[in-house]
C-alpha cells in the first residue's frame, strides 16, 4: 500500500470498515467542533523557517518516564482496536515495539494486557478507566503491572460518555444497534475475514470477567455509561497510588488548576486532552489549552498531550507548545484499520521522517531543542 499520508490511511480505512466503526473511529461529540479545532489549530500554528544552521546531525530520539525512545511518541490507548484488525492490540503492539516507542493499551481492549504483552518486545503502558466494582479494579492493575506495564495512564475526561450523534445514527449505540451493525458488516465481508469475527469470539478482553454474559459490544457505549464511575474524584487518586507503584499520568487534563491538583497529587504527569474531540464539545482545543498548562506545572511533572496529531509536523509543533511527548489517537487507528501491523509501522516510520524533515527546517537537531522559538508567534499558517 503507497501512502504519503494520514488522510491516505484515514480513506483506505473508510473503504474498507463498516460504516459504525469507522464512524465511531473518525467522529466526535455534538456537533464535531472541538474535534475540528485540534486539527486545524494544530495545523494552522506556524513555524519559524531557519537556514544554515548544521542540522546534519538531526535526531529524533528522547525519553519518557525513564524509557529510551526512538521519538517521543505514544499510541493512545483506543478502545476496541481489536475490531479494527485481527487481534489489533497486538499487531499495533508489535509495531510499536519495532520502532521503539510505547503503546497504551485501553482499559476496553478485544485483546487483554496478557496476550498484548506477549506479543510486545517493549514494557506496555496501560490505561485505567474506574469501573463501579472497585475490588475488580484492583485485581485489574494487579494483572496489569504482572504483565510487565509500566506506565499506569488514568483518563479522566470520561466520568460519562460523551453524545456522540454519529454513534446513534450508524448503529454503534442506541437501539437496534446490534442489528444495524450486523447489516453493516455483512457489506464488508473482507473485514469479517480479517478481523476474524467468524473465529474467536469478539469481547472486551481486559473487563470479561465483569461482562457478566455479554459481550460489552452489543450496545458499546450503553455499557459504558452504566459500568463507568461517575463518583471518582481526586482522592481516588490515593487507593490508584497504593495499588499501582510506576509512573501515574493523568489523561485528559485541560486547564491549569487541575493540572495543579495533579501535581498536588503526586501524579508523575498529565496528558492535555479532550478526547480527541469526543467528549464535550465546544471545550479548547489541545492546541490552544497546552501552553498554558506546560507554563503552570511542566517543570513540576510531564506533560504530554494528543489531538488533532496527523504527522511529525504536527508532532513538532505539540513540543514547540510545551508538551515533552506526544499520543497519536486516530492516525494509528486508520492505519491499523488501513494495513494492519504495516500500516502502523508505515505510519510510524511516516511521522519520524517529517519530524525529521520539520526539525531541520527549523534549524534543531535534538528533541530538547524544540521550544517555543521555533513558533512564529501570534501568525497563522492558515
Ligand atoms: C479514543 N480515546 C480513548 N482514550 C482513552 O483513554 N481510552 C480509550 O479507550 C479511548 N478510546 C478511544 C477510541 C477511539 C476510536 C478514539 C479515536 C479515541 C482517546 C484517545 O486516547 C486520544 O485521546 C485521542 O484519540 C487523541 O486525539 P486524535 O489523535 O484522535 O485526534
């Protein structure tokens, strides 16, 4: 497959998934503003063009919480990417490791953080959404950090699910969902090959053993809002810290206070993220909230931050903003749904040659170069 870019992937995984995931992939909350604005005020922010400054020493390479990367790029955790491809966690999870960076396995995975470690020659991180049964939860961790995670990534921007009208209208939640899908699928039979769905039952590996004779995908997001937590808070914080000893990084974080609260916490980082755009629409861009959190606390604890990131351009620019690493959400799942395995190794060789292409352009030959000089402050590119 020739690609020369994320929106190459975002088509070939159109083409080839049934409509209700790839609308769940693609689409946002309400009306998808949010979700537009971390594209293009990512892409609209511009950069300075420097020249003749020896970049002929350009490295993309840095580290994050005590682990050496070929960039400082994550995959975002993405719930049931085991749909998008067969056994999907654990193809994106060799990729990952073959280019020496980390996947963040979600919480409502198809495949579990057993067989996902198996299959990664690198140390998982893992994400954590609370459910209501907290001994479960516990128990979950415990597997989590025997499996050889790392990094425990708990998101936070998800006390309910957002509404997420493309959902309804394709079949992925609400009545008839079930059906709706069925019809859907039977118009993609390659992808019913492909993904396996006439083998191994399809069910969400990490959470079976609270599914209770479901599956959790009959109706998705239904399952969601009546198993998630909406009473977590802050001091939950502390039974999370007693059961998890690594690295705590808290996603989902947009405004300054509550990056503060983390810190006050003893959160070793914090992801600025709106979900990519799937929760509460009409909230800021990552683009535009990340600098002030970085000015608060970046030099109490980490800051990483995700949306609207489709190349090592946009990777770039998230630094120059202040973030120290960066989640890819969608690209990597248009590019599992698009190629598998390949496709987000494709993918992933893609983003470090244009973070390459973009640091030398800017006149830096080292991540930790990449601050807020290289912006060309207050102009848009757009
Ligand atoms: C997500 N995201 C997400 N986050 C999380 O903490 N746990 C999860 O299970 C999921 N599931 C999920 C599914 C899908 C299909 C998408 C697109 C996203 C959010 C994700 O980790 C990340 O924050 C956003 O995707 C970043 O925005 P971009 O890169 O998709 O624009």
């Amino acid at each position: 497959m020739i690609v020369s870019s994320t929106t190459d992937f975002r088509e070939a995984a159109r083409r080839k998934l049934p409509r209700f995931l790839f609308d769940y992939i693609d689409g946002g909350a309400y009306a998808e503003r949010t979700l537009a604005r971390n594209v293009d005020d990512l892409a609209d922010l511009a950069l300075r063009q420097r020249v003749l400054k020896d970049v002929s020493r350009v490295s993309t390479t840095a580290s994050l919480f005590g682990q050496e990367l070929s960039m400082p790029v994550v995959l975002a955790p993405v719930g049931l990417t085991g749909m998008y491809a067969r056994r999907g966690e654990c193809q994106a999870a060799r990729a990952a490791s073959a280019k020496g960076v980390p996947l963040c396995l979600s919480t409502v995975s198809v495949c579990d953080v057993d067989e996902v470690a198996a299959a990664s020659s690198r140390p998982l991180w893992f994400q954590l959404y609370v459910l209501r049964d907290r001994v479960f939860m516990r128990d979950l961790l415990a597997r989590a950090a025997a499996a050889g995670a790392t990094t425990l990534v708990f998101t936070v921007d998800m006390p309910v699910p957002g509404a997420r009208y493309r959902d309804a209208h394709s079949g992925m939640s609400g009545p008839h969902a079930s059906l709706r899908r069925i019809m859907q699928a039977m118009g993609r039979p390659q992808w019913a090959w492909d993904v396996g769905l006439m083998g191994r039952p399809h069910t969400l590996g990490n959470v079976a053993p609270v599914l209770k004779g479901h599956t959790g995908l009959e109706d998705f997001m239904g399952w969601l809002g009546a198993n998630f937590d909406p009473s977590i808070q802050w001091k939950d914080l502390e039974w999370i810290r007693e059961c998890w000893k690594g690295p705590l990084v808290i996603k989902g974080v947009l405004d300054p206070e509550d990056a503060k609260a983390a810190v006050d916490l003893g959160a070793d980082g914090v992801v600025v993220s709106n979900h990519g755009g799937r929760q509460l629409d009409g909230v800021l861009s990552t683009a535009r909230a990340l600098p002030a959190i970085a000015q608060a606390v970046g030099d109490k604890l980490t800051v990483l931050a995700d949306g609207g990131v489709r190349s090592g351009l946009d990777v770039v620019r998230m630094l120059a903003l202040g973030a120290k690493g960066v989640m890819l959400g969608r690209a990597a799942a248009y590019a599992l749904a698009a190629n598998g395995q390949a496709g987000v190794s494709q993918l992933l060789d893609l983003v470090e040659k244009e973070m390459r292409v973009a640091m030398a352009l800017t006149g830096v030959n080292a991540v930790s170069e990449i601050d807020g000089s290289i912006l060309a402050n207050g102009i848009s590119a757009g």
